[in-house]
C-alpha cells in the first residue's frame, strides 16, 4: 500500500521575501493616487450630488402632497421649496424662511401652553386628526432646503426655454419647477471652478440625471 508523502513547506528565501515586500509596495503606491482621486472628485461633485438629492425630495413631496414644488437658483446657490408665485424669485425664498421661523415660534408657545394645561387630554380622535393635517400642511409650507455654493464655484443653468446658458452667479435668477404628476421641465446644469467640470442633464419625467460629463485635475 502506497501511502502519500507529506510535504513540508518551503520557507521564503530573503530574496524571495524582498521581490514580495517590493510588490506588495508598488500595488499599495499605485493604490494611493487612485483613492487619493476618488476622493478629490466626490468632493468637486458634492454640489451635484446634493441637488440630486434635493431633486428627489421636491419630487417625492410634489408627489405626495399633490401640489408642485421647485428649486430656485440665485447667486448664492439652489433652494428647494414649494411652487407659488410664477413671478417671484429668489426674495420669495427669504419670505418662506421668515413664516418658518414665525410658525415654528407660535408652535412653540401653543405646546408651551399645552404641557402647563395637561397636554391634549381634552382633544377629541377628530380634533386630533385636524390638528395633524394642518400641521402637516404647515410643514409643507414652510419647507425650504438651501445649498450655498462654495465661493470661487461657477453655477450655469440652462432650461428648455433658454437659448444658451445661464449664469446664475451673476444675479439672474431661474427656476426647476416638479409637478404633482412627478414631471419636472427638462434641466441642464454646469457647475465648474479652476480644477473641476460637471455638466449634468436631469430627465423631465423621472428627475434623475441621465447623461453626465466631467472632469477634475
């Protein structure tokens, strides 16, 4: 009977430990540059991935509440709010901020109020359930998102109505409006400085991005 012979392992030689410790070192110098990359071009994008996000949430709100929403764009950056006036601009941003502000201190003093007077113990289920639409709706009312653009960032929009590019860093104001169906008018944006270029299209019935171009040094 044949039984099989057991082999013994080898030890690396020292010249055989050097070549792996020299490759183990070249992959991790190559590793570097690359996360070091990554890292650059998350950062240069954040303003793109923050009105990416901010377009699914008007959706996802214009949706749900069934009531249009927007995104403003103005010298200091995009905000995210709901859809009133066609004919206003960046001021109505500050008024929204200014009823939010008001609202959530009159809030303030009513549950002030109801702690000193035993909560809602004296609420009826109807009265309970009105209270929570009409917060609802006030909450939907006074939502504003603001992104502030980093100082050196160039920001230019162009809409479907528009000839050629906009540059909203020069004080013209525009407008993304998101309707209750879920649609949203076509959009373009380029946002760009000294080392990076992102120029993003956003689909009109989905509001997700479908093509984008870019580089970052």
């Amino acid at each position: 009977m044949n039984f099989p012979i057991p082999v013994r392992a080898r030890a690396f030689t020292l010249v055989e430990m050097v070549v792996v410790m020299t490759i183990l070192a070249v992959l991790t110098a190559m590793a570097v540059p690359a996360l070091t990359g990554l890292e650059k071009e998350r950062a240069a994008r954040a303003p793109v991935a923050e009105l990416e996000r901010l377009a699914r949430t008007v959706r996802a709100r214009a949706i749900a509440e069934q009531t249009p929403y927007q995104i403003g764009f103005d010298s200091r950056g995009f905000h995210a709010a709901r859809y009133y006036n066609p004919y206003g601009e960046a001021e109505e941003f500050d008024r929204i901020a200014d009823e939010a502000a008001i609202i959530q201190k009159q809030q303030e003093i009513v549950e002030a109020s109801r702690k000193r007077n035993g909560d809602l113990s004296g609420e009826t289920p109807e009265q309970a359930e009105q209270r929570a639409r009409i917060e609802a709706l006030q909450a939907g009312s006074t939502y504003l998102e603001t992104y502030d653009l980093p100082e050196g960032l160039r920001c230019e929009v162009r809409t479907l109505s528009d000839m050629d590019w906009v540059d909203v860093k020069s004080g013209l104001f525009k407008r993304w409006v998101f309707q209750p169906s879920g649609m949203c008018s076509p959009f373009k944006v380029r946002i760009q400085n000294d080392t990076a270029f992102f120029e993003v299209e956003f689909h009109p019935l989905t509001g997700q991005i479908r093509r984008e171009k870019s580089w970052v040094e």
